[in-house]
C-alpha cells in the first residue's frame, strides 16, 4: 500500500492555495493530505502539535511575517522536515538566499508545473531523509565512539587487576633463593606479563588517537640519558639472541632538549624491539643527529629485511612489520610510533632490502638548549688498541671513539697488540670479549697482566652481561657490552688518569637492594583479598609494616582511631569508591587528613590521575603494580628521619640564628653522595640538588601567596610539598617549619602568616645558596 504524504501549505492567497493544492493532487503518483493555513503563527501552532508532516511549502509574504524571516522561523522550528519557498518574485539572489538560510529548494509560483513542483517535492523529501539518516548515524558513531572508550576502560582495568597478582607475585618470588631453572621460569612469567601490559597499553593508545584524547607532555629532558635508558632495558633480550647493540651520537647533538620524553622512550623502544626481533646475528644500532630545533633517530639492524611490496602498509593498524609466520604481534606498534611522531611535528619511515637489514628512522620536533654537548677534552688524541676477534665490535668501538677524538689501532689477539705497544705505546687496552665465554675472558685478562708490554697499561674488559658478572670477581674493571657512549666514555677518562677506584662493576639499578620503609605502618584499602597479599608481601620486603581495609568505610573507621604513615588507595571499589575515601579522609577530622595517600588503579587514562590528585591523592600507580615503583613511591612519600621534636606548635626562627638553622645537614648529603654511582652521567645527588632548585622556588610562590590569602588547603599542600623536598636534602630547619606550618595551617593569625612568608623565602634562599656551593664545590 502507497504511503500518503503530508504537506503543510502556509499561502495567505485562497486562489493561491487551491491552485496549488490541485495542482499537487493531479501531478503526485502516490496520495497526499494537503493541510493548508494563511499565517506563520498558525502553522508553528500545527507543528507544534501531534500532527505530523513530510514536507513545507511556503509563501515568504504572509500577514504576520515578511520575507526571509518567514523561512527563518519555520527551520528553526523544525530543523527535520525539509522546506520549500515558494515566491511570486523569480529572483535568483533571492532563492539563493533562502537556500543559504535552510530551504530546501525555491519554486516561482510562475512556474507551478505539475512536473515541477511534485519533482521538486521528491527530491526534498528524499534529501531530507538522506540528511536525518546520516545525523543519525552520526549521532550512533558518538555513541558507538564513547561505549567504546568505556568498554576499553573497563576491559583494561579487569585485565589489570588480575595481572597485578601475576607481575606482583613473580616481582616478589625474584627476591627469594630461586635455582637457575626456577629463575628463568619466573622471568619468564614476568616478560609474558609485560608483553599483555604492552599490548593493553597499545590499544588504549590507539583509542586516544582515534577520539583525539593524546595529549603530549613537554618537559626538559636529557637526551644521551633517554637513549642510553632504552638501550639498558632492551640489552637483556639483545643478550639473550647473542646480538651487538650500541649508538651513536653525534658530538654536535645538545645535551638537552624539550619534548614529551616518555612518547619518544615509546617510539624508539618500539623500533629497537623489532630491531632485535627480527635480527638472528649481527648488531643492531641507534644513530642520532640534530639539526636547528629537529632531533633524527634512526636504529638500523642487519636482520631479514622487508620486502618492497610489504612496506608501504607498515604504519598501518594491525599490520605486521614483516611477512614471516612465526613472529607473532598486534601489529599496532609502528601505526602508534606514526601517531606519535606527527604529534610532535615529526615524520617516520623505513629504508629496507630483503635479505639485508632495514633502518627505521624517525624526527620530531625538539627544540634544544644553547650549549652544544661538550666532549671530554681528557680523551683528545689519547690512543686506545682494541683487543679482539670480533670485527663488528671493533667496527662500533672504533666509531665511538673517534667521536671523541681518541686514536684507535685494532690487534686480533696479545702477540699482535704487543708488537704494535713497542712501537707506540697505547693509553688504553680494551679488551673486546662481548661474546667470548667466562674462562676465555679470563684466560685474555691474564694474558694482558702477564705480558711486558702491556701490563702497565689501563686495561677495560667489555663482557656480555651473563660473563661480566662471573668475571667481576677476579678482575676490575669490566663492564657490560653494548656500553653507553657516555658510560665507555668516563670509564676511559677515570682510568687513563689512573683513578680506578672510582669504577663501579654494579648496575645503576636496583641489583635487588630495594628502599627500607623503616617499619612505615602502610594501610592497604582494597576490595580484593588477593591484591591485599601481593600488595602486603612486597610492602614486607620493603619493610614496612601493613593493615588493611576491604572498603571505603572500614578505611575511614580506621583513619580516625590509627595515625598512619603512608595509605595504598584502591580507586575502584563497591560502595564508596577510592576517590570518594580519599574526600572523606581528607575534609574530615581525623589523624591522617594529610598522611600521603597513593592511588592504586587498574584504569591507565591521564583523566584518571588527573582525577586522583585533584581530591587530594598524593601519588599514582597503575596495576599491575612493580615492587620497585612502589619502593620509589614509598622513598618519594615517607620521611627518610622522623622529627625530632614531635611538638605541634608553630616554630620559627629569629633572625639571630636563622642562618644557622638553615645550615644542610652534611651527614644526610653524605649519605645520598655514598649514593652515587659514578658510571651515570649525571650522579644522584646532583640530579636531587637539580631538581630541588629546578622546581621549589614555584612551591615557594605558591605557599606564600596562599598564606597572603590565607587560603588554608593551599597552605597545607604546599607545605607538604616543601618539607618533603627539603627533608630529603638534608635543609632540616626548613622541613620541620614547614611541617608546623602543615599541622597549624588552619589556626595561623594574621601577624604569625606574614612572618612565615618572610621566614619562609628567607630560608629557602639561603638553602639554595648552600646548596649552589654544594654543586660547584661538590662538598660531601
């Protein structure tokens, strides 16, 4: 049965309307109902009604309304039934114009065809329904989009509390007694892991990108320290397929630059992974390059290569980077590194051979400090023999050191290293033993000592990670091959200069010696038994003692009868979630309104922290939760001395003495300086001092101007922030009148809150001056 149309006709003309009204009924193959009114109000009274229309035909000229605003009203009415001017005026500027404002179409009335109007009629009504179909669908792409999003949230955060238990436990047994056996089993589990948390994180990464939610996150970083980091946490899987891995930087790239560190990390681990996972023998090698505010990354591998025809699709979603079966991937990985660098106003591109290796290489944006790098003058013209059979080793050896204006002479074992050393004699040995086994190692150290020529010459032994650790108890000096240009660098300068002693053979990581919480009562608040036990069995190990809350109500409860040091904050919980807890715990009385609080969350969105600070979290950690992020958590969060005096009434100086009590606390800088590990390029205590004076003078603003406006929650904030910092340095008079200031903050007057801000500015002041001749005098 043929569908009847209804047409609402505004024509204030009698003549008009029947002409128009016949007109239709004779020319429409299918049935319509023609319901006709003379003015504007009237009709917008039809429409408002239950009565329901296909299509408008009107009359600009009508005795309540003239012209366009006629048309004007009616679409904005009903802005999904399509109109129809019709005009007794055939001007084209003004059918223009009513199209322009919404109309449908324009018919002179002295053109009223039967074929005319009842085609220009159709052709309305279907565009009109074009248009609604795809408002619709629009509508459903939205809603599609978001259900999405949600649907990605919650899929992470299930998966990530489950693996909390995996990565948890395995973090855990890797700090017990494990057989050889054991300890591979358990690493094993713990790379698994790893690999689900990565595909996880890509498909969240992706999701952004699509929703336009990436946002990237600028700041100052080093750039030899984020290459040389990358290549430390990918050196254990190059180990494992026996492959060389090193960089090159060109002396004329900048220390410094300034873009989001933690995407480029992203970019270039993700590079330097396929690198090593399509590579069965040889190297695979970083190369960086700078040009004006540009910064050029390239890994180049001697792996399988690409065929031609694969690699036009390679930056594309779920695409592999190659066409062997065995290699097994979401195929995300090159599509997020594309994302990333045209985000930071970059490029990214392959240049590959089949059979011959490829080389990835990526720029972005990255404009740079004003000092170039400064090469170490102690290293021009200083003459280094290389030692070994490996003409690869050599080859990178070799490049790394005329990078720096050394002289190296290659020998393929000691007969030949002796006979060029009675020629010229060397500054430096470096015995190249990346893939020669512990007694071969041993056998060519000893081959060095015992030789006249040599035995008096700075000797560096490059190992594998696996030998260097058998070898490092009988020999010094040996580090780990592939080395970090800065890394191979100062070793050369220290023992050129015969200064040895300074040498470490220890890794810059944790080498299974964690913080010491110093019997820290932490309260654990989870809905889940099992994250409760991952959660108290490393807290355990950091030696902290542990009390726990299934939910949000039995944390308060507990909060306001047991002062705690530090609270793990579940944010996902029945009933009162993690964030409303937190509310709670810290607008209420209680004795832990500003005990340091850290979420522990399975969701991985920046909205999701950005939402734990802003009610008044401290700290952030996503699940699956590491041991050592907890324990830098817990390094960051807790006091590293209790106050002496645990007195709550407000101290401060007089002028007198103030100097005195600003004083740094020599025995705690000795202690972060017995710290340092001289084989990192910037020491710890250094980078502390750094950031201490990098980021307190914003804090220091800001804590006066919220006691100039007495602005309480403020007050108690900032405070908190600067004690911790100044604690941590060793500034003690500064933390414990910031701790007072925390404690007092809502019973200050008006004359003891100008004093503080004085007091406050002129310690941190003082403070920094020491500090200053602490990092040119290195005092310690």
């Amino acid at each position: 049965m043929n569908r009847t149309y209804r047409i609402l006709l505004i024509e204030d003309d009698n003549s008009d309307a029947q002409f128009i009204i016949r007109t239709l009924k004779q020319g429409a193959k299918t049935r319509v109902n023609v319901v006709p009114c003379s003015t504007l109000s009237e009709s917008l009274e039809k429409l408002s009604g239950n009565q329901k229309f296909d299509i408008i035909l009107t009359d600009l000229n009508l005795p309540d309304s003239n012209g366009l605003r006629t048309a004007r009203c009616l679409i904005q009415a009903v802005s999904n039934i399509p109109v129809i001017v019709l005009s007794g005026y055939a001007s084209d500027d003004l059918a223009i114009e009513a199209v322009a404002e919404g109309a449908q179409d324009y018919i002179s009335k002295n053109d009223l065809s039967k074929q005319n109007i009842v085609q220009k009629i159709c052709y309305a009504i279907e565009r009109q329904r074009l248009v609604n179909e795809l408002v619709n669908a629009k509508i459903k792409l939205a809603e599609y989009a978001d259900f999405k999003s949600r649907f990605l949230a919650q899929m992470s955060h299930e998966i990530r509390t489950p693996m909390n238990g995996v990565i948890g436990n395995t973090s855990i047994l890797q700090q017990t007694d494990l057989d050889r056996d054991q300890s591979e089993l358990v690493e094993s589990i713990r790379q698994s892991g790893e690999m689900l948390i990565k595909i996880i994180n890509d498909i969240l990464d992706i999701s952004k990108f699509e929703s336009g939610e990436m946002a990237l996150k600028p700041e100052k970083f080093n750039i030899r320290n984020l290459i040389e980091e990358v290549m430390e946490s990918m050196a254990p899987i190059a180990d494992e397929k026996n492959l060389i891995m090193t960089n090159l930087i060109s002396p004329k790239v900048p220390k410094y630059g300034y873009a989001d560190p933690y995407r480029l990390k992203q970019v270039l681990s993700n590079l330097m992974c396929n690198g090593i996972k399509y590579t069965d023998d040889g190297y695979v090698n970083i190369a960086v390059s700078s040009e004006s505010d540009t910064l050029r990354v390239e890994v180049k591998d001697t792996g399988r290569g690409i065929p031609k025809a694969k690699q036009g699709g390679l930056f594309l979603p779920f695409r592999q980077i190659a066409h062997y079966d065995q290699f097994q991937g979401t195929g995300l990985g090159l599509s997020i590194c594309s994302k990333i660098t045209a985000l930071m106003k970059g490029n990214i591109g392959v240049h590959s051979k089949e059979g011959e290796g490829s080389t990835f290489w990526f720029t972005v944006k990255c404009p740079f400090s004003d000092d170039e790098y400064q090469a170490r003058a102690d290293l021009d013209k200083k003459r280094v023999l290389l030692i070994g059979k490996d003409k690869l080793c050599h080859e990178i050896l070799t490049q790394q050191i005329s990078g720096r204006g050394m002289i190296a002479s290659l020998a393929g074992d000691v007969d030949h290293a002796e006979e060029i050393s009675k020629d010229q004699k060397p500054d430096l040995i470096i015995l190249c033993a990346y893939k020669a086994c512990h007694s071969e190692i041993q056998s060519l150290q000893k081959s060095v000592a015992d030789s006249k020529w040599l035995s008096d010459i700075p000797c560096l032994t490059l190992a594998n990670r696996k030998n260097r650790r058998k070898s490092k108890d009988n020999f010094s000096n040996v580090i780990p091959f592939p080395v970090a240009q800065s890394r191979l660098y100062r070793t050369a300068a220290q023992l050129i200069s015969n200064e040895p002693s300074q040498i470490s053979v220890s890794s810059p990581k944790f080498d299974n010696t964690l913080p010491n919480g110093n019997g820290a009562l932490v309260l654990i608040v989870d809905d889940m038994i099992g994250n409760i036990k991952v959660t108290e069995k490393m807290l355990k190990i950091l030696d902290c003692r542990t009390d726990t809350a299934l939910d949000g109500s039995e944390a308060v409860k507990k909060c306001q009868s047991t002062k705690y040091d530090l609270i793990l904050m579940d944010c996902k919980m029945p009933g009162i979630s993690g964030l409303e807890t937190t509310l709670v715990i810290r607008n209420s009385v209680n004795p832990n309104a500003s005990t340091p609080i850290i979420a522990l969350t399975a969701n991985a969105f920046a909205e999701d922290k950005e939402s734990c600070y802003a009610v008044g979290m401290s700290g952030f950690l996503s699940k699956p939760i590491k041991i050592e992020n907890l324990g830098d958590m817990i390094t960051k969060l807790l006091p590293t001395n209790q106050f002496e005096s645990t007195e709550e009434t407000l101290v401060t100086s007089s002028p007198k003495n103030r100097h005195n009590q600003g004083k740094l606390d020599l025995e705690t800088l000795n202690m972060l300086a017995a710290m340092n590990d001289p084989n990192e390029e910037v020491l710890f205590l250094d980078d502390l001092i750094d950031t201490y004076m990098r980021d307190t003078p914003e804090i220091v603003r800001s804590l006066t101007r919220a006691l100039t406006e007495n602005h309480t929650r403020q007050i108690e904030h900032y405070s908190h922030k600067l004690k911790g910092f100044s604690r941590n340095l060793g500034i003690k008079s500064l933390a414990d009148l910031c701790h007072n200031i925390e404690i007092n903050c809502s019973d200050l007057k008006e004359d003891e809150r100008v004093q503080l801000r004085s007091e406050i500015e002129t310690q941190h002041k003082y403070a920094v001056e020491q500090l200053d001749g602490h990092w040119r005098n290195k005092v310690a």
